[in-house]
C-alpha cells in the first residue's frame, strides 16, 4: 500500500505540475487556450490510450516491471520537456510523460483492491488520498522552484524526483500477484450488476468538470490578481483539499452509501465552481480547499465501487477501461472547454464546468438500484 501510495503521489504530481506551467508556458511560447489545452490533451491522451496496453504488459511482464519502467518514462518526458524549444517540442515531451503515467493507475490499483478483497473500497480511497498529496506537494514544490530558477532546471530537477521513486520501487515494492485464474474466480460470488456503463458515464462527467476546471483556475487566479506564487499556492489548496476528499469519500461511501455521497459532492461542486467565477481573490482562496474536496471525492467513490460492479478475475480490465475513459475525458474535456474559453473568456468556460457537474445527479440516481451496497 505504501510503495503504491508513491506511485501514485508522484504520477498525479507529475499530470498536475503542468497546471503550473501553462502560464509559463503561455508566455514564452504565446501559445493560446486551446493549443495550452491540447498540451494538457496529450498528456491525459497517453495515459488513457495507454491503460488496455499497459494491462496486456503487467499479465505477460509482471505488475512490477511495467511500474518501474513507466516511472523512468515518465521521468524522460520531463527531461525531453526541460529541452523543448516550442510548443511540437512540448507536445512530444508531454506525449512520452503520459505514456509512463499509463502504468500507475490499473497496475496499483487493482493490486490494492486483490489485496483487501471485499474492504477494498476505503483503502482504494487511501491510495486515491496519496494522489492528492502528490498533486499538492509537486506543484507547490515546482511553483516555488520557478521563482528561484528557470523553469527548465526546474523540470529537470522534477525528472530527478521521479527516478529516485523508480529506484525505491525496484529495490523494495514486492511482487504484484496475478489476477486469480478465471476457473478459480468462477466459484466466487457474483458481485453487482449491470451498473458499469453507469459508472463509466459518471467517471466521464466527473472528470471531464475537474479537469476543465483546473485548466482555467490558473487564468481565474491572474485575472483577480493573483501572482504567480500565489497560483502555485491557491493549486496547493484545492489539491489538499482534493487529498481529504479522497480519503473521507471513499470511507463515507462504504458507510453512508454511493448514491447519497455521490449526489452531495457533486451538487456541492457545481454550486462551489460557480462561485469561483465571481468571488474576489480572497474569499476564493478561502473557498478552495473545499472545493478541492468536493471536486475530487467523488473519483473515491467511484474508484471503489469498480471492484462491485466486475468479476473477480477482471477486476485489472474493468480498472484500465475505466481509467482509460476517465483520462480519456480529462485528455478532451480541455479541450472543448479551451475553445469555449477563446471564444467567451474564462469565466463563463468556468460556468459550463459548473452546468457539466449537475448531469451526474440524475446519473447517481439511476445508479443506486443496480448496487448491491448503497
């Protein structure tokens, strides 16, 4: 778990280093929204295209193995980044960067969830939290290291971070067990039911709001007056909150039930995203830590009822097509909401990410009948 929980710090530190840098980016290169999207597009694109194969890679090589080398790909990709001299530069760099992040999530996961069995659905939320903290910690830690140094030192610097990590993986994470064999996992009890789609529908929304969101707090920030510190600081505060929202969900969903934690969180972001778009400077960053948590715990929930609703011996698929889906929308979600943005500014591509939250209410609701735990 805790070797896992490292994995995934530093791979969700990596994705959302680069919401500190599109500003930096923005200005020496004169990228516009959309192209800023299409960066954060490829990187999310990688991964999600990348979660089936590095599925395939973990059965055939071993969990472990793939894990190791997708960290040090990662890795590369910073370095490649720190050389870029434009935006194609960029582009191929952050492309090699999501390409390594592809292995974390349905590798680590899914050797969680075997792990507890039947109580996976609160650790799962444990190791979602460890995610956080990396999307809190790295890029405060980068946004800090860009007022004392180029940010292309700063990125090398970054890369280091992530082969230290892939050097603690190889001398002490052990071996990640097999899925059990599909005669063995035929006498298990059938779990859930045909909710799946369901799910995979809300994880698309849910996702799809976060990540176009954070795509333009940034923009938000600078428009209120925000300095660049400040940015790194104001991300630091939804990624902390984000971090409580994962661990507290996971756990309140096994207690209190998907459906009633899932409408809450997400009526809740709406409601918070909107305000975000007209507060001043400081009653936002007030604001932020708990949109944080309402913006990203319900991926806790959501996490944990994949195991639910699979069998047994699937349980790595149902974890790649699922986050193939989820990175699959935070890769065009951007996007769509970034051309919205040249066209009628940030604030009101901020509202759509707002009216976006509000479709998973009647979807958690149609959901609730096909758990067998609510």
């Amino acid at each position: 778990m805790v070797l896992s929980g490292l994995a995934h710090a530093l791979h969700d530190g990596y994705t959302d280093a680069i919401y500190v840098l599109l500003p930096v980016w923005r200005a020496e290169f004169g990228l516009d929204y959309a192209a800023l999207a299409l960066l954060r597009g490829l990187y999310a694109g990688a991964m999600a295209a990348l979660q089936m194969p590095a599925s395939w890679l973990a059965g055939h090589l071993g969990g472990r193995a793939v894990l190791i080398f997708g960290t040090l790909l990662a890795a590369a990709g910073y370095v490649l980044a720190g050389f870029s001299g434009g935006a194609m530069g960029l582009c191929a760099a952050l492309f090699v960067c999501g390409a390594g992040s592809s292995v974390q999530h349905p590798i680590a996961s899914s050797a969680v969830s075997r792990a507890y069995g039947s109580a996976a659905r609160g650790p799962l939320g444990t190791y979602n939290f460890s995610g956080d903290l990396g999307k809190a910690v790295i890029p405060a830690a980068l946004s800090f290291g860009l007022t004392v140094t180029p940010w292309r030192s700063a990125l090398w610097l970054l890369a280091l971070a992530g082969i230290a990590v892939a050097a603690i993986i190889a001398l002490s994470l052990p071996k990640i067990h097999p899925a059990p064999a599909p005669r063995a996992a035929a006498r298990a009890p059938a779990r859930g039911g045909h909710g799946f789609p369901l799910l995979l529908a809300i994880g698309v929304i849910d996702t799809g709001t976060r990540m176009g969101f954070l795509t333009f707090l940034p923009f938000l920030l600078l428009l209120k007056g925000a300095s660049q510190p400040l940015v790194g600081t104001a991300l630091a505060l939804v990624f902390l909150g984000g971090a409580a929202g994962k661990l507290a969900c996971g756990w309140l969903a096994q207690r209190w039930g998907v459906v009633g934690v899932t409408l809450c969180t997400e009526g809740l972001t709406a409601l918070l995203i909107a305000l975000a778009a007209v507060l001043p400077l400081l009653p936002l960053l007030f604001i932020l830590p708990l949109l944080g948590l309402t913006l990203n715990g319900t991926s806790s929930v959501l996490y944990g009822t994949v195991p639910e609703l699979s069998p047994p011996e699937r349980t790595e698929r149902a974890f790649a097509i699922f986050y193939t889906a989820v990175i699959g929308s935070g890769a065009l979600s951007p996007l769509l909401f970034g051309a919205l943005g040249d066209q009628a500014g940030p604030v009101v591509a901020t509202f759509a990410t707002a009216a976006t939250a509000l479709a998973n209410l009647p979807l958690a609701l149609a959901l609730g009948p096909k758990l067998m735990r609510r």
